[in-house]
C-alpha cells in the first residue's frame, strides 16, 4: 500500500504531466513521456504483486479487481494505451494476461480514467 500511495504521490507533485500523458501523450516530449511511463508502470507492477499474493491466499479477488480497474481505467485513455503497447512485454506474465484479459471484454472495463474523474482532465490554457 505504501508503494501505491508513493506512486499517487509521484502524480500529485506533478499533475499537469500525468494530464497531458493521459490524454495528450504524443504532445509530451520525449523526456515527460519518459516521465509518465515512469508513473505509470508503477500501477501494473502493484497489479503483479496484488495478484501474487492471491495465488497464495494473501490477497482478495476484490482487491486484485480494484487494482485492476485503475490500471485499466489508465489504460483506456490515449497515453495510457500507447505506454501499455510498447512496454506491456516488459511487464511480469500475471499482471499482463490479466490486462489483456480485461480488456477483451469490452463490456466489463470500467470508465477511462478522464470519465470518471474529471480531474484527471488539462485545464484549458488560459485566455
């Protein structure tokens, strides 16, 4: 828990970036996109461990799920996904199948992260 709440704390420090490397990925340079991939994979590697400690009775399906639904609510916004295509093998094989998985069933994802929390959104640049 420790680990995630240091990763939220990442994206506190810097919340412009990880609003534009949501939603506006390609417009970051090479050094903010480095950046945002650098928040990011933090939330699928506490997938992995999450799903470790289920396969030996420590954890709770509903836990793993809730873990889950925040990698993949990242994952259904634009930055998200072009992290996820090009570094998902570099992921561990629990927390990949899993993904991949989840995003088969179109009809069981949750909402992109920009949908349900708006904050999660650019402010417009100021006139």
């Amino acid at each position: 828990m420790n680990s995630f709440q240091a990763n939220l704390d990442r994206i506190a420090r810097e919340p412009r970036l990880w609003q534009k490397g949501l939603l506006e990925f390609e417009s970051l340079s090479n050094e903010d996109q480095l950046k945002f991939q650098m928040v990011f994979n933090p939330f699928v590697n506490h997938l992995e461990q999450t799903l470790r400690m289920l396969a030996r009775g420590l954890e709770t399906q509903d836990n793993v799920d809730i873990y889950g639904d925040i990698c993949l609510a990242i994952l259904r916004e634009p930055g998200g996904r072009k992290v996820w295509d090009h570094t998902k093998p570099l992921f561990f094989p629990l927390s990949r199948a899993y993904i991949e998985r989840r995003l088969a069933d179109e009809a069981g994802l949750p909402p992109p992260a920009s949908e349900g929390m708006p904050w999660h959104v650019p402010d417009p640049p100021a006139a």
